[in-house]
C-alpha cells in the first residue's frame, strides 16, 4: 500500500476540516483569529488542516477577490511558521449547485464541469491562478510552498441524488475518472511539487465501474492521493458493508479516511426514513463520540490509513454554524481533545510533517 513520506520519512497524521464558514465575518474577526486556530490545532496534536479556502473568484472567472486571498495567505504563512501542513480543495461538487457560489455555481454540479466547455475553461483557469498565486505576506509562490501537502481537485464530485436541488448530474463514474484524469494533469504542467488528490463521499458505493481498476474513479491515473468519507462509523459495524473502503486501499495510493458522524441519520433496515432521532442522541453524548473517534482511528489504522481526517474544527470560544449540528470541535470540548491527542500518542514521530514537500511511496502492508 502507499504512505505518504517528507523529508524521506514517513508522514502519518491527523486531519482538522476547516468549513468554509470559517472565514465569515461573525467568525474570522481578523488575522488573530488564525493565530488563535494554530494555537488550539497545536494543543489537540493536530498537524494536517483541510481547508475550504475563502471565495476566491470575483463575478466571473479570471477576476479574483483580492481581499480574501489576502486572508489565505496570512493562514498559510503562519501555518509555515507553526510546522502544520494544509490540503486546499477547489471546489466542492455539491456545494457548487446552490445559488451563491458564482461563478462557480451549477445545479448539475459536475456534470457542467465536464461537458460545458467553457465552464470547464473557466474552472482550470481559476485552478491555475491559485496555484501560480504569490504569498503577499511571505512572497512564496504557493506551487513552490511545501506548507501546501496537496491540492485537491474537488470534494464530494458525486453526492446522493436526494442532495441535488434540481436533479443529479448526468454523467457515468468513467465520465468522472476521465475528467478528474485531465484535471490532475492540468494542473500538474504548472505544479509538479505538489500531491494531487480527491474526496469521495459514501455515495459512490455501488457503481460497478469500481470493481475495474481500468474503470474506477478510485483508480484515476493521474492522482496521487484519495480522501473518503465514513460518515456513519462503518469501520465498526457489520450490518453495513466496508467494501467501499477496501476497494480504496487497493488503489495503490495513500487513503485518508474522513471520519465523520453527519451520516448517523441513515434509516434503520428496511426502512427509507432517516433517523433523526439517532443523530440528536449522539450529538448530546461526547463521551461516545470521542470513544467513537478513538475506536475508528484504531481501526482505520490497522487497515493501513495514510491521514485520519475528523469532522470539523473552529477556534475555542466561536460558535459552530448550524449546518454543522454538534460535530464541530475545539478545546472547549475536553473529551473530544484527549482523544486527538492519544492519537497524537499513539503516532508519535509519524505525525511530525518535516519541511519538504509531501511525496507516495509504496510501503509493506502493516
């Protein structure tokens, strides 16, 4: 299986998500909000951020809002200073079918991204100037920034069709390996230092195309990476299948799990009702929760994760956004922290970035 390696050693960690409502004004209240988040990451033993960047693109593509680039860039040079690498997604596919993500926004999502061509322009072009950007703060061009541990094309590309305001998008997984193909190549002609990578949600369970390795998305040539999604402890369960998961660690590349409890709603068997009921009992118990995190870390890592990725972080003293119900964490919630922090433990000199850029290697299987 493959590792992530810096520096010529391995590179094995725990991931903090950053939503995107993080950068709202009733939240990022200025640049010493960022100091406070990397000094709350550092106390959790947290390493590795995924961060949903702020809206970067102005009205239209090839016009970019300069302010909030600004605040990207005063994150990433003092994630550089305080040695905490950060994955920074494009685009999310669900996301963008809701009004507000101009010029962004689709209701098909992906499906625009691969057969609308000048949408599909529009989006490499916005790829390439993040990439190409120059720190205003550090004058580190991000391509040459090893702060950076990836990119990643897109987050969720195929989601529940329920989730789709108008209807899902009309494409095949093939479709999609092909597209996410192109993609990566694009944006490695412009920068051949840094991983590339993808998120998939639980949804892309099923397809056939993902028991061809010459067919599935999980098996995209160009990518050097994958994120995927157990939103409803699966690890730890039987009634529910984990062949999704294994499928992904037989891709040949580094699998980051993203451990979250958002899915926990699904109806009981045989029903078609989701449980809310099981969620909101959850979401009040964090001594379960953390005993949870603790116990699908433990799994995961025995079946050879590359990162471990949880769901979501904000600085002490912010209030969580609704959408993201009681999953959100900081060290306010002491249980939550001990558990992140035995994980810390128990990876010991793994979870330590180094200074270069992050590289795949295969090593023996654990």
């Amino acid at each position: 299986m493959a590792k992530f390696f810096v520096d010529g050693k391995p590179f094995e960690f725990v991931v903090a998500f950053i939503p995107g409502w993080y950068w709202g004004s009733d939240n990022r209240t200025n640049d010493q909000t960022d100091v406070q988040l990397f000094e709350s990451l550092k106390q959790a033993g947290i390493t590795v951020l995924h961060l949903m960047p702020p809206s970067l693109l102005g009205a239209k593509f090839g016009v970019y809002n300069e302010s909030e680039f600004k605040k990207l860039d005063f994150l990433l040079d003092q994630a550089s200073k305080q040695n905490i690498r950060v994955i920074i997604p494009f685009i999310h596919g669900l996301a963008m079918t809701q009004p507000g993500h101009e010029p962004l926004y689709s209701p098909y999502g992906i499906e625009t991204l691969i057969k609308d061509q000048d949408f599909k322009n529009g989006f490499v072009s916005y790829m390439l100037g993040v990439v190409n950007r120059v720190n205003s703060i550090n004058g580190k061009k991000y391509s040459d920034d090893p702060t950076i541990l990836g990119w990643e094309i897109i987050e969720e590309p195929i989601s529940g069709s329920h989730n789709y305001p108008q209807r899902p998008p009309d494409v095949t997984h093939y479709e999609v390996r092909q597209w996410l193909d192109e993609m990566a190549k694009d944006l490695k002609t412009v920068d051949s230092k840094h991983l590339v990578g993808v998120q998939f949600a639980a949804s892309i369970e099923g397809a056939p195309e993902l028991e061809d390795k010459n067919s599935s998305i999980l098996d995209t040539p160009s990518l050097d990476f994958i994120e995927i999604e157990d939103g409803d402890v699966r690890v730890l369960q039987t009634e529910r299948s984990n062949h999704l998961y294994d499928l992904a660690f037989e891709s040949g590349k580094p699998v980051i799990l993203f451990i979250s409890f958002t899915g926990l709603s699904y109806p009981d068997p045989g029903q078609s009702t989701p449980n809310e009921a099981r969620l909101m009992k959850v979401c009040k118990d964090y001594s379960w929760q953390a005993n949870t995190l603790t116990s699908e870390f433990s799994a995961y890592h025995k079946k050879g994760a590359a990162g471990y990725f949880f769901f979501s972080w904000r600085v002490p003293g912010k209030q969580p956004n609704p959408m993201d119900k009681c999953f959100s964490y900081s060290l306010d919630i002491p249980l939550i922290v001990q558990s992140f922090q035995q994980m810390n433990v128990d990876l010991g000199s793994l979870n330590t970035p180094g200074s270069g850029f992050a590289e795949v290697r295969l090593v023996d299987n654990p």
